[in-house]
C-alpha cells in the first residue's frame, strides 16, 4: 500500500491538523516508510504452524505454574507494632487529631 500527497492531507482535514505544504513530502515518506514496515508482519509465521516465541535459551525449562503462598522472611506479627488475631492493629481514625 502507498501512502501520497492526497491521502496526507485527507487525513490532516479529518483531524483538523494544520500541515505546513513544506512538510507534506516528509510526511509522505515517513508514513510511507511505517505503513510498508506494518505490510511486514504479513509475512511472520502465525497460527497453529507457528512455534510459540520464548525469550532467552531454548535450553531453560519453564517452571510449573502451581498457586500457592510465597513464606514470608519474617514473621507476618513483625511488620506492625500490633497484631492480634491475625489482623494488624491500627489506631482509630480520628483518635490521634487532638495530640
């Protein structure tokens, strides 16, 4: 597909640009040079025939994906100063504005 001078400036009425005529042919050329780049992706492999893309060697196994919890470091009543029953302990809103 190619872009030209008509196309630009149907597009450049539709958004209500205001293309300098000095920058009409740059632009031609530079939409011209995104749009043939985009007809590029016709040609990458897609579908079932395609081998799925992973990053780095093919030699790396990837993990089982099995939820569960991450152990924390630390013990869970260590990062409030209160924790009773499994809850942080925190002051009412409200009840520190008089201080």
């Amino acid at each position: 597909m190619t872009i030209g001078r008509d196309e630009i400036l149907r597009v450049a009425k539709l958004a209500e640009l205001d293309v300098p005529p000095q920058d009409i042919e740059a632009l031609v050329a530079q939409i011209g040079r995104i749009v043939d780049y985009v007809a590029q992706l016709n040609d990458v492999p897609a579908g079932e025939s395609a081998e799925p893309f992973q990053a780095g060697p093919s030699a790396v196994a990837m993990r089982e994906d099995v939820p569960g919890s991450v152990p924390l470091a630390h013990d869970i009543a260590s990062f409030a100063p209160e924790f009773r029953d499994g809850l942080f302990l925190v002051p009412r809103l409200g009840s520190m504005e008089g201080e």
